[in-house]
C-alpha cells in the first residue's frame, strides 16, 4: 500500500486490441507489499493463467503478465489508478521481433472488483480508454497467434 490508496485485491477488467471494439475480459488479483506487487490473472479466452510483477506507486501502476502455459510470452502494462482508487486504466505492449514484426499494442481498464458485487463496465470507459490508446491498427500479430 502506498499512502492511501492500495492496488491490493480483486479487479476485473478488459483489453482492447488496435481497431477492434471487442475487448477480451480477465480477472487480477493483486498482492502489494510497499509498492512491490505480484499476482495472477485468469484471462476470459483461451490464454488462461498468467503470472503478475511490477510496482505501484500512486497514482502509478507497471507490471509484466507472463502466461503460464503456451509460448509463456510476456506483455507490459503501464497505466494509473483513478483518484478513488477503484479504476486501473493505461496500455499494454506485446514486443515484436525485430525489424519484421513491429510491437502489438493496445490499451486495458480495470475496476474494483467487491464479493457479491455486479461489475458492469459502462460506454464512458471506452472513451476514456481511446483518450490514452493507439488509434492507429497495428500490423503486427502477437507470438504464436495469442497476444494480450
């Protein structure tokens, strides 16, 4: 926990991929120990588990996602915690292989996740979202065809 606010806890949240409106969903829980943080992430498609580290410092959260299983590829988040500090918001990147295939990128949001509690994500977040993301497609595609 930094100051007051914590990223510890429950989230669910989506990300987006360059031009597609689809976002794929997934669940993080999050353990910080002085701005340290680890954790797991269940991916809602077909990628699964993923393991989490990186740091918080309020308002700013870094971590890496590497899947478990697969080619056990990486990808980096970068974003912000909201003043209430229930919203995670930012980017993500899937780095490319050189010259050939260019970094696949995308932006993520995320919400607090409650026991019991309806986790609805509202239109305002997509537009949030496109104020931080990448407008333009990219042209690459992710390791072994999975990527997010």
């Amino acid at each position: 926990m930094v100051g007051s606010h914590s990223i510890a806890g429950s989230w669910r949240g989506r990300y987006f991929y360059p031009g597609n409106s689809d976002a794929e969903g997934f669940e993080a829980v999050f353990i910080d120990a002085d701005g340290i943080i680890e954790g797991n992430i269940l991916d809602d498609g077909t990628l699964g588990e993923a393991d989490v580290d990186g740091k918080f410092f309020y308002p700013y959260i870094k971590f890496t996602k590497t899947y478990r299983s697969g080619t056990r590829h990486s990808v980096y988040y970068e974003g912000t915690m909201s003043e209430d500090g229930k919203t995670l918001m930012g980017r993500w990147r899937v780095p490319g292989s050189g010259k050939e295939i260019a970094d696949l990128k995308g932006t993520w949001t995320a919400k607090r996740y409650e026991d019991g509690e309806d986790l609805k994500f509202e239109i305002e977040d997509q537009q949030e979202l496109e104020l931080v993301g990448e407008k333009k497609p990219q042209a690459a595609p992710a390791p072994s065809g999975q990527s997010g």
